[in-house]
C-alpha cells in the first residue's frame, strides 16, 4: 500500500529530513523542539494507516467460507 500525502505533509517530510537518524529510524536528539513536533505529527498520519484492522470476536473460531 502507498500513502498519499498532501502538499503539507511532504512539506514536513521535508523539513524533518535532515535531522534524521543514521541507524533505527527517527531523528536524531539533536533535533530542535520543533522539527521534533513535526516527526510526531507525521508518525500519528502514518501509524493511521499502519495499525491493523480489528478484528472480529470470532476470529480464532471462525470456518473458512465456500
């Protein structure tokens, strides 16, 4: 699946590119307080789209469909 971000959300992308961390993703602590906020507010766009979906109550006794 491919995210589509919006012209702001890249602008923020961008903006945060340069402190990034070598090794392990995120940024690095060096970071100033608000390239910091704007990671965070692009992990909370994507973790949307990266949590699972819920599943139903059923799901470990359920039987296949035909």
């Amino acid at each position: 699946m491919r995210i589509k971000f919006t012209e702001e959300e890249e602008r923020m992308f961008d903006m945060v590119m340069p402190y990034a961390a070598q090794k392990g993703g995120g940024i690095r602590p060096d970071a100033p307080p608000e390239i910091q906020a704007i990671y965070a507010r692009l992990v909370e766009i994507t973790n949307q789209y990266l949590t699972p979906c819920h599943l139903p109550d059923n799901w470990t006794t359920a039987k296949p469909t035909k």
